[in-house]
C-alpha cells in the first residue's frame, strides 16, 4: 500500500522546496499546478 502526502501552506512557505528534496531522494512528486 502507498503512502500520499500532500503539502500544503501558503505563499513563500517552503512547499517547492519540499516537494523538490522528496524527488532527490527519489520519491515520486505529483505535482498539480504543472497537471492544470
């Protein structure tokens, strides 16, 4: 079973730069504002 993460925080807060350490340790990001 997978675990889902979702970040979330307003402007400025740090989520790019989360969901970017996640890919280099090779976690797959979903990321939704590129999908829209």
């Amino acid at each position: 079973m997978a675990l889902k993460i979702g970040i979330t925080g307003g402007i400025g807060s740090g989520k790019s730069v989360v969901s970017h350490l996640f890919e280099l340790m090779g976690v797959p990001v979903y990321i939704s504002d590129k999908e829209s």
